[in-house]
C-alpha cells in the first residue's frame, strides 16, 4: 500500500472504537498491521481534539477525484487547446487518472513538457480547485462540442 494510502487507513482506523480496530487490524497481514500501529498512535490525539475532522478529509478526498470527464475525443482536444501548463493543471485537477491517455495522444515534446508540468504538481488538489477546474474543463469541452456538431 502507498504511503497515503496507510495514513488514511490510520486515519480512517483511528476513528474507529478500539475493539473493532484492533479486529481490523488483525484482518490484514502482518506487516501492514505494524506499519499502521504508529500511524494510528500518532493521529490518535488529532482524532480527540477535532472527531469530525478524519471525516472530513476523508469525504474531501473522496469528493476530489469524483469529476466527471468528457469523452476521449472531448477531452483530447480540449486540452489540445491549453499551453502545456495548464493541460497538466488541467489534468492533475480532473483526470490524473487520464493522464497516460492523453500524454499518449500528444506529440512527443508536447507529452514530455506535459509530464515535466504533472511532476512539478501536488499530488493531489484541494478539492475547491480540483472542482473549479472540472468546471473550467466542462465548459470548454462542451464549446468544442458545440463547434464541432
């Protein structure tokens, strides 16, 4: 598992009641469980101070990759249409998950600038911009859709 993935898990578990996270923990293997215990010792006191905030950054999390994304076509030649910064913006904000589809539909410059760009990002966006970018993408995707018929 990622290193992001097992704060999140510690996080998600250190909410829990102990019973049912030491059963959980006794669900995974081994070394997992070991790697987590510190993890969850140390969001423990954050979990006491503020219980809702674990459930908030978990929710946020979750909203932020939840972006609808145009068809291939839509979405290849919309971004065709940005300067390579904003396409990894663009990207990183919407689709990182579309990257490799993309990257593979551009010129060889064009993809490795883009790349360049995507390494130089966050891994992941606040979710406020990540939307306002999904926005942004729609709204353009749907203006090429809209010349194009």
């Amino acid at each position: 598992m990622s290193s992001t993935g097992m704060r999140k898990a510690a996080a998600y578990l250190a909410t829990l009641h102990p019973t049912d996270r030491l059963w959980l923990l006794a669900q995974l293997p081994m070394s997992s469980a070991r790697e987590l215990g510190p993890l969850i010792r140390e969001v423990e006191p954050l979990v006491k101070v503020a219980p809702g905030a674990v459930a908030d950054l978990l929710a946020d999390q979750a909203s932020a990759t939840s972006n609808e994304v145009p068809a291939p076509d839509l979405f290849i030649s919309t971004l065709n249409t940005l300067d390579e910064s904003w396409a990894a913006r663009i990207i990183a904000g919407t689709a990182p998950d579309h990257a490799e589809i993309y990257l593979a539909a551009c010129v060889r410059q064009r993809a490795m600038g883009i790349r360049s760009e995507l390494n130089a990002l966050p891994p992941s966006f606040p979710p406020a911009l990540a939307q306002c970018l999904a926005n942004e993408l729609a709204v353009m995707a749907h203006g090429a859709e809209a010349t194009t018929a």
